[in-house]
C-alpha cells in the first residue's frame, strides 16, 4: 500500500447542513426518540444524557418535533454557521509548527502524526512511535508509547478518535501525549507517574473516518466501509450483536456483518492482547460530560462494579478539581444499551479496566461536536489529572491497608473468573486462557441478546473476582496505619485489586 496523503482541501464541498437545529429533549422517551430518529433526527453525543437529549433535527423532521409531548428547547436553529465558521477558521491555519500554538486549534491527521513524530524526535529516551495496524483505505493507525520506567512496569492505553467527529477527543489525547512527555522531569506527579507507570496514546482510532469527517462530512461517526460505514465502537465482539447496536448499514450504530469485521477494531483487539503490561484502557469519546465504565451491553453490573465506580469516582474528582467541570461517573448502560462496544471488550475479553470519558461539554447548555478550541487546553488539564489517578492507582505507589482479617479480598482464590459466562457455557471472560489471541467471537453465540448471561455478579461476596492470587501478602491486621484521607486510603485499596488481576492476567 503506498503512502496515503491527506491533505485537507479547503475547496472541496463538504456536505452542508442548512436549517439543521440543535434541540434538546427533557426526559426523553425513548419511542419518540426513536420516531424522531426515523424521521432523520441524530442523536448528538454518543449516547442520550442521563435527563436529556441533544438531538441534531434536519428541517423535514421539524414538524415532528412540533408533534411530539417532549419538552424541546432549539440550543442552535441552524448549525450551518458554525460549521462555516469553523472551516474558515481552519483554512487559515497555514503551516502547523509544533510548538506551544499546537493546541490553539483542531488539526488534520497529517498534522496529528507529524505532532506524534516530532515528540518522538525530541524525547527519544522515553517514547517509541508504536503501529496499532492498519484502516480500511490504508491509513496507518499510529501512536506513542511512553516509558520511563521499568519495562515491566504496568502500562495505560489511552485511545481517541474511534468515532470520526469527535475532535475534541483527538486533540485532547495528543495533548495527554504531549504534556506526559513534555513535562516528565519537570512536573512531580507525572515524573511519579511514568516512572512507575508506561502509557500509549493513540489519537485517532478512526483514521478514514476523521479525514473524511475534515473533508466532507463534518459530522461523520463511523468508518469508511462502503461509504455507509460501521460503527467502530458497536463491532467489538463481546456481545456483539446486541440491543443498542444495529443491522441496518445506514444507521449510526451499524454493528457491521460480523464481530471485528472491520480493520480498525480488529487491529485495537490485536494490539492490546499483544501488550502483557496493560492494565487499563481509557477510551476517549466526545461529548456529555461522563465517565462510563462496562457493562454497556446490559444493565446488569460487573462484578467488579464497586471497583469501578470507586476508580471512577476518584477520576472525576481529581478532573473537577481542575476547572470545576463535573463529570458524571456511571455505568454506560445506565444511559443506554450498547452492546458490542470497546470497553465491553477490553474489560471482559482483554481483562482491563475500562473508562469511557465522555468528554466537554455536557447536557446542560448548547452542545456539539463542534465547540469552541480554547476547550482543548482544558479539556485536556482536566483529563490528565484523571490519568494521573489511574497511574496511581496502576502503580501501587501505595502500600494496601491493612486488611483486618475478617476482610474478603483475598480469600476467593479460586479461578473462576466470574466473569461474563454467557448462556453458552464458556466463560468468555477468562483472562487467562484468551490472552494470546484474538479468539474472542468465537465464544459468543451470537446475536447475545437478552439470553447472554451477566456475571455472576449477585453470587460472590466477595465479589473481587480474583481467580488465583492466592499468594497476595496476607496483610498483618496487627498494626494501625497512620491515618490518611479516604481517598488514598481507597486508593490503595483499588491497588491492591489490581494487583489480584494482573496476576490473574498473567496465568
Ligand atoms: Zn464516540
């Protein structure tokens, strides 16, 4: 495959979007979304909001609109304008240099790699460009990995760009990239950081789709495939085929023919089981303000949900400290049912924690894809302190507490990984015996539907679902430690718990 060039024509006729509205919709129900949607309403954000909607309406589903019960309030009457602006504004760019005006703007894929390349070139000493694989059209899915430390340390992936529009998601994770590297040596948390703790970033999941999205449709989500596209983050085979994803191509959450039907998904699966050190998979979209976590594909929580919703507690804590901008931290399918989606994935087949930010803004005001660039820096000083929580956390920098006894961390020892055992028998949770490929779909019979089986969430007390780890120090119970906040005290409870799992990912 030769070299794809990119370049961004700012004659070419992007699709326009004349006289398409923004409306957000209070407690909205779902039969009217759905009636709103076949009439060619777009949901905005990747998912409903937890009280409201923010849908994008063309100006034939409008009279609709005027129909239904819902409370509607027009945020935009017409989003051509800013769309227009926006373009404008970009054209006027001119020559990308790569120093702190980086992060003034949105910038195209060419730039995202040339950005990753000059990174790399001036830390050699701690980052490596690192291939994910491959897209459809050929486009190479490129990252940085970021490595201070011990090379068997635990590692974070984070990712960005898997839907196509989602540019804040893009920039914000280049600038994780940038500011971890730039600032390693020099600002004390992220030195502890990565010295302990490894990190790759990947920008742009969704390569096609987010040049097509610069050229010609600005509001694109989902790959090439076809033209129609697939749905990257609906292809995942956990529960592939699932309630909140669909078999129609034209659709938004087209789940594709076929679990990891498409390059992109595929290549994310294969570079993470190939990565023995991860932990944690961070999962950049945009927009609403949350923190999601598995399950998406069912109500139903994880076995590990205490354990999730504690790490993400302490995430959005830490991010709102920054610049008062709250994230809701919650279990996705709160929202929605989404099934075959990364984080399902990543949590059930690959064995990581699994976070979806949802990044700004949220529900409450107007809200787009399209937002202002003095978001970027924001955005991003909020999220890496999010990061920086979970290297913590990864990094057992804290010792565990003193468990007294009585404690039932550690006693479940045996290796059922309770995890997601679908109505199939195979437990296709199993870190341990998928580690080495990617093997995942065939566990499944699809479509999961309502049949595939939650964890075995209610049984356990104990709930941790450490398989193995039985020779986790045992935690004298015979002293009293010296009195720390709540939240370095829960943290280092959550390091202990990952600890149980590494060890189980490592059998
Ligand atoms: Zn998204």
């Amino acid at each position: 495959m030769g070299v794809v060039t990119v370049a961004w024509n700012a004659n070419a006729a992007p699709r326009r979007y004349d006289g398409h509205a923004i409306v957000r919709i209070e407690a909205p129900q779902p039969e009217e979304i759905a009636a709103l949607v076949s009439a060619g309403a777009v949901i905005l954000g990747d998912r409903p909001g937890p009280d409201s909607v923010h849908l994008r309406v063309p100006p034939q589903a409008k009279a609709m609109l005027a129909a239904t019960a819902a409370v509607a309030e027009t945020l935009v009457a017409d989003v051509q304008p800013g769309l227009d602006a926006e373009r404008a504004r970009l054209a006027l760019v001119g020559p990308v240099t790569h120093g702190a005006s980086f992060f003034d703007d949105f910038r195209d894929l060419a730039a995202i790699n040339a950005h990753l390349d000059a990174l790399a070139a001036a830390h050699p000493g701690i980052t490596e460009i690192v291939s994910v694989g491959t897209s459809l059209e050929g486009r190479p899915i490129r990252g940085i990995a970021i490595r201070a430390g011990a090379a068997d340390g635990p590692s974070l992936l984070l990712t960005g760009t898997m839907h196509a529009r989602e540019w804040l998601s893009t920039m914000t994770v280049t600038c994780l990239a940038d500011t971890l590297i730039s600032e390693h040596g020099a600002d004390p948390a992220i030195t502890t950081a990565l010295d302990a703790v490894g990190i790759i970033v990947v920008p742009v999941l969704n390569p096609d789709g987010y040049v097509y999205s610069w050229e010609a449709e600005r509001y694109w989500r989902k790959n090439r495939r076809d033209g129609v596209g697939v749905d990257l983050n609906r292809n995942f085979p956990f529960e592939w085929g699932g309630e909140g994803s669909s078999g129609i191509p034209e659709e938004e959450n087209y789940r594709g023919t076929a679990p990891a039907s498409e390059p992109e998904a595929a290549a994310l699966m294969a570079f993470i089981l190939a990565q023995d050190t991860l932990v944690a998979h961070v999962d950049y979209h945009s927009y609403g303000q949350l923190l999601l976590y598995p399950w998406g594909y069912t109500s139903t929580p994880t076995r590990d949900a205490a354990e999730f919703q504690a790490l993400a507690e302490a995430q959005v804590d830490a991010m709102a400290a920054v610049h008062g901008r709250q994230y809701l931290p919650l279990q996705g399918s709160e929202l929605y049912l989404a099934a075959g989606v990364a984080d399902d994935w990543a949590y059930a087949d690959a064995g990581l924690m699994a976070f979806v930010p949802e990044l700004r803004p949220d529900f409450e005001g107007p809200g787009d894809f399209v937002v202002d660039p003095s978001n970027i820096r924001g955005t991003c000083e909020e999220t890496l302190a999010g990061v920086l929580v979970l290297a913590e956390w990864a990094s057992e920098g804290l010792e565990p507490p003193d468990t007294t006894g009585a404690d039932d961390t550690d006693t479940t020892g045996q290796g059922t990984e309770s995890g997601p055992t679908d109505s199939t028998g195979e437990s296709t949770s199993s870190n341990a015996d998928t580690t080495g490929a990617v093997t995942t779909s065939a566990d499944n019979s699809f479509p999961g539907g309502e049949a595939g089986g939650p964890p075995g969430d209610s049984s356990e007390g104990d709930g941790t679902g450490g398989s193995g780890g039985a020779t986790e120090d045992e935690g004298c119970s015979c002293t009293t430690e010296p009195r720390r906040g709540p939240w370095l005290l829960m943290l280092a409870m959550l390091g202990l718990l990952r600890r149980r799992r590494a060890l189980t990912l490592r059998q």
